[in-house]
C-alpha cells in the first residue's frame, strides 16, 4: 500500500483512495500531454509526489521530474519506473543546462508564483529551440472560491493566456471539462467552499497564521475529498475519460492547459 504524505502541503497524495475523483482529473492533462513527449528528453518541473510522472512512463525517451520537497520525491521514488528519474531542485535556477529538453512540463504549478514571468523564463531556458512547453492551471472563475493559502495568483482564461504570450507567442490554449458525473462530485465538494465563505464572518482565513491556514486547509481537504468520495458511488469509478480537452468555451473550464512552442533563433 502506499505510504501516505503528511499534511502541511498541498499535492496530490496519490495514497488517498478518497482522492480518487480529483487524481483522475489531473491525470487527464498528463494523458493529453503524451503526444507532444514521444521521442524526447522531457521534463516535469514541480512534479510533486509523483503521479503524473510515473503516469507518463514511457511516453518520452527521458522523463525527468523534479521537485523542492525531499519527502514528496520519497515518495514517488517508491514506484520506480523504466525511463523516469527524479531530482530536487530550485524552480528558479534549474540545476540543467540551457536547451537540454525538447519537452517541459508544468501542471498546476504556476498559480503558486508571485513571480510567474521568472518560472517561465527558467523553462524557456532549459527548453530546445522548437520545443513544446506544456503549462496547466485551474480556471480562477469556476474552481477556486479564493480559500487556498497555497495559490498566490490563480488566472481567469485571459489573464493566463495573456502571461503565456508574453514568453511564448506561438502558443494554442485547451480547456479540461468533466462529464456529468464527474461535475456531481465536484458540486458537492464546491458546498463546503460556499459554505465556509457565508459562515467565516470572523474572517479566519485572514486572521490565522498562515502556517495554522495552511494546515487546516489542507486537513479539511482530506475529510471533503472522504465525504465526496464516501457519499457519491461514481466518484470511485471515474477515469482521465470522463475529461474532455478541447479548444472551444475555454472561459467554462475546470482547467487551462497552454502548448507552447519555443521559437528558433
């Protein structure tokens, strides 16, 4: 069985069953990016524990994930997988020469910045001339109700394309949507979100700590995503097929993918 990651951070602990619904949803970028990894030296930056890295074994000739936190890549290291290596390093100083990947990936990541135009500027350097960077985050206007202590800047359609366009000209946006049964788990988790927002008149979530926040959020999480999962069947039986990736409607979905193309010299 998995060995489970502790609180106090958020990524997607694989060793959830309860967060089945939610690893299948970010599963569905991952599949959609097999196409643009075959034959190349990849890499996934801020791969967390793990679970899309190993998902994507052997799409590339070489996927590299790397990640700060030492305990998360434990934890992905105990699923060794032909063709996938991990490492610890700084986002911002990539411990890799300039262009040694024909392919970068970096899903729901960037919300996390305050500073996105320097992460972007780092992939853009370790990625080849004619490469393809691929970048995923949430839809600010349909996924977020502004409580997690872990985004710093989360995006509506334009404001992300509008960021990706200022490295990366040549760039096509798609949308990540949820079939109906998928979206039946997600109202339901959506509640409790609501549901803080009209009760916290005292404006905890401002007040606290932001140490104390983080791990209540990250806490009452874990119970939303077991009441989810406990209290709607089709929640365990969702896969990366219950996600349609298209290019239209994009204000309306879950999540935004970018695929870049670095231009030559």
């Amino acid at each position: 069985m998995w060995k489970r990651l502790t609180l106090g951070h958020e990524r997607l602990d694989a060793g959830n069953p309860d967060a089945h619904y939610s690893l299948q949803r970010s599963l569905a970028a991952y599949d959609f990016a097999r196409r643009y990894l075959s034959g190349k030296i990849a890499l996934d930056a801020a791969c967390g524990a793990g679970h899309g890295t190993l998902f994507l074994a052997g799409s590339a000739r070489c996927l590299i994930g790397i990640d700060v936190s030492h305990e998360a890549l434990a934890f992905a290291a105990r699923t060794p997988k032909p063709g996938v290596v991990f490492c610890c390093g700084n986002l911002f100083r990539l411990p890799f020469q300039d262009k040694s990947f024909g392919a970068v990936l970096s899903f729901q990541v960037i919300e996390h910045f305050a500073s996105p135009d320097d992460f972007l500027r780092e992939l853009s350097r370790v990625l080849r001339p004619g490469g393809t960077l691929l970048v995923a985050t949430l839809n600010q206007k349909k996924t977020s109700h502004g409580l997690n202590p872990f985004h710093v800047n989360e995006y509506t359609f334009l404001e992300f394309s509008e960021t990706i366009r200022n490295h990366f000209p040549t760039s096509e946006f798609f949308g990540v949507f949820g079939s109906p049964r998928y979206l039946k788990a997600r109202r339901r988790e959506a509640f409790f979100g609501t549901l803080f927002l009209r009760l916290d008149r005292l404006n905890l979530r401002n007040r606290l700590p932001r140490s104390c926040w983080e791990w209540l959020y990250t806490f009452c999480t874990y119970l939303v995503n077991a009441w989810v999962s406990r209290t709607t069947p089709s929640a365990k039986q969702l896969s990366v097929r219950d996600f349609d990736i298209r290019t239209d409607g994009l204000d309306e979905a879950l999540d935004f993918i970018a695929v870049c193309t670095k231009e030559t010299a």
